[in-house]
C-alpha cells in the first residue's frame, strides 16, 4: 500500500509543475551536450511521473474518493 500525497501535493498543478520542471532541465542539459545529467533530469522526471500520476494505487484512490 502506497502512502497518501502530503498536503502540498494534492493540487494537479503542483504535481504537473513538478513534472515539467524535471522535463525542462533534462531539455536543457540535452542542449548544453551534458547527457549523463539530460538522462539523469529525463529518469526524474519518469519517477515524478509514476510516482505523482500513473501508481496504480494513486489512481484508486482517487476513484474511491469520488465513487
């Protein structure tokens, strides 16, 4: 069982900023020719995303929040 978002996470928009933030610097990385850091920045960003939008366990929760 996965634990429950603190508080400052719960708003779409923070998780999506967060998400972004580590796409963008994996962009900038790849631009300035640093691909170890881009890949780096690039697995952060696969992390934030599983871990802020596609866990399963997050995705019951929010059904059983509002079914």
């Amino acid at each position: 069982m996965s634990k429950p978002l603190p508080p400052w996470l719960e708003p779409f928009w923070v998780r999506l900023l967060i998400l972004l933030i580590c796409l963008g610097w994996s962009a900038v990385e790849s631009f300035w020719g640093e691909p170890f850091w881009a890949t780096l920045a690039l697995g952060a960003a696969a992390l934030c995303a599983w871990e802020l939008f596609l866990k399963p366990a997050r995705r019951a929760g929010k059904e059983d929040k509002h079914g």
